[in-house]
C-alpha cells in the first residue's frame, strides 16, 4: 500500500492523526488556512514526541525520523498526490462541503477521501462530490497518540473498496476498527455517550443526584473510566452539545434533546477544562 497521506486541519485531531501516521512510517502533509494554527500543530506534535521519548516508549531516531516525515502547508493542492486523506476540521457541514468540493477537483481518482467527524452523515459530506463511492468516516478518538479506537463508517454509497482501504490505513497507524454499516448521525460512539451525557446532565439538573455522585455510579457501576459528566468537561460541553443537537435534528429522537442546564452552561462560558469551569471546576 502507499503510504502518502494528506491531513486537513491541524488542531488537535488532525494534529494527532498526522503524529501516529507519520510515527507509523507514513510521508504526511498537515494542511491548514494559517501558518500560526500550523506552527501549533507541529509544536503539539514535538512535545508529545519528547514526552514518549522520555518516557523510554520511542526512540529519539524514530521521533526524529517521523517528525521528518511530517510537511506543513497552507495549500490545498499540496493533497494532490495524497493516496488518503482526512479532513479533521469544524463540525459544521457548511465547512466540509467547502473542503471537500475543493478536494475532488484536486486529488487523484483512486484516493481516499475521509471525514474524521463525529456527528455528520458521511453521506451528507460526500453528496457535494462526483465520487461518493471513494469517501468514508473515519473517527479517531482524543487524544489520538493514547486512543485505539477508529469509528468506520460507512455512506450510502461508500464502497467497499474504499473501506477496505480506510481500515488498512487506520490499522496501519496501530488503530483497531469497528464498523458502521449504515451512516446514522452520531454513528455508534457518539450517539452512546450524547445519551448518555443527556441524561446524566438532566438527572442533575434535577436534583436527582451530584455530578460526582452521578460519575462515581458509572465508574464503579458499570466499570466506566471515567463517568459521563467528567468526560463533558474534557471533550468540551459545547462540542458535546453541538453534537447531540446534530444528532437530535437528524433523528428527533428526545433522548438526544439536551437538557436546558447544558444550553445555559454553553451560554456561560462554562464548557469544561478548557475554560477552568464545566460541572466541576478545574
């Protein structure tokens, strides 16, 4: 199989895929619209490198050597000879289509065209294209250099050749694959924890029980590692509530109506690690 991959956005999923892809012996180029986002990618990278290194986990050669392997760019043409690629950028279609109508016109007829997304349809994704048949869902999940999972999911028109191909590439990088064979929004992992998310938030917005209590029930409980609410705070409350407002519009389906205590937690600013508050402080 050739090993040239071209990787569209290069926050912190694309970032991560770019690194295990490259430490894997892939050639990568990491695109994005500004040097500065790139610069971030590419010291994400180095530092999480440095830190396997120092952890006795890789060589400092083969940090260097994938480093190396790895090019930056602000030009989609660069994908041009891309024998995969994957988008990774916003969760909002308006943007894929964007990159995607771009990228039919400029890469080679047999490459495969991927979608890291979460929530969208791949069919939706793939309809601006005059190959449907070569596009396909590849979730990674964060962080991706400590994660194995990889969702695949299957358009409507997804071939299988290009499955096929998707999940050579992800085992590849050291990924073990499930299957999505019919392209619901939110496919398998995200509609399990947007359930799960919903509901654990409503029993607290209701008096029910503490967010710690709600968590420490799913961790010892169920075995989980960590519990619903704690993983809201890491993923990002308005991640979580983008997604299962994707998926709710999809399906109307009321399991997936968020709770009005995440709309206004959104509105607030208190979205989790990031911003220092979500359920918890941090």
């Amino acid at each position: 199989m050739a090993r040239k991959l071209a990787v569209i956005g290069a926050g912190l999923m694309g970032s991560g895929i770019a690194q295990v892809s490259a430490q894997a012996g892939w050639e990568v180029v990491l695109r994005d619209v500004t040097d500065e986002a790139l610069t971030r990618g590419t010291d994400g990278i180095k530092a999480s490198y440095d830190k396997f290194v120092s952890k006795g986990k890789l060589e400092a050669e083969d940090a260097g050597a994938a480093l190396a392997r790895i090019t930056t760019t602000t030009d989609l043409d660069a994908c041009a000879d891309a024998d995969v690629v994957v988008e990774a950028v916003f969760e909002k279609l308006e943007v894929k289509h964007e990159i995607f109508r771009a990228l039919d016109k400029i890469v080679r007829e047999d490459a495969v065209l991927a979608s890291n997304t979460s929530a969208i349809p791949i069919t939706k994704i793939a309809a601006v294209t005059e190959r449907p048949e070569r596009v396909v869902g590849t979730h990674f999940f964060s962080p991706v250099p400590m994660m194995q999972l990889c969702e695949l999911v299957r358009g409507y028109k997804t071939s299988d050749e290009t499955l096929a191909r998707a999940r050579e590439f992800a085992e590849s990088v050291g990924k073990t694959c499930i299957v999505v064979n019919r392209d619901v929004a939110g496919f398998v992992t995200t509609r399990l924890i947007c359930a799960l998310v919903v509901e654990a938030a409503k029993l607290h917005e209701s008096g029910v029980a503490s967010a710690e209590d709600i968590d420490l029930a799913c961790k010892l409980g169920f075995g989980h590692a960590m519990g619903p609410l704690a993983t809201a705070d890491l993923t990002g409350v308005d991640i979580l509530l983008h997604a299962t407002s994707n998926i709710y519009t999809e399906s109307q389906d009321e399991k997936f109506a968020a709770p009005e205590l995440m709309r206004r937690m959104v509105d607030a600013g208190d979205i989790g690690r990031k911003s220092g508050q979500g359920f918890y402080e941090h």
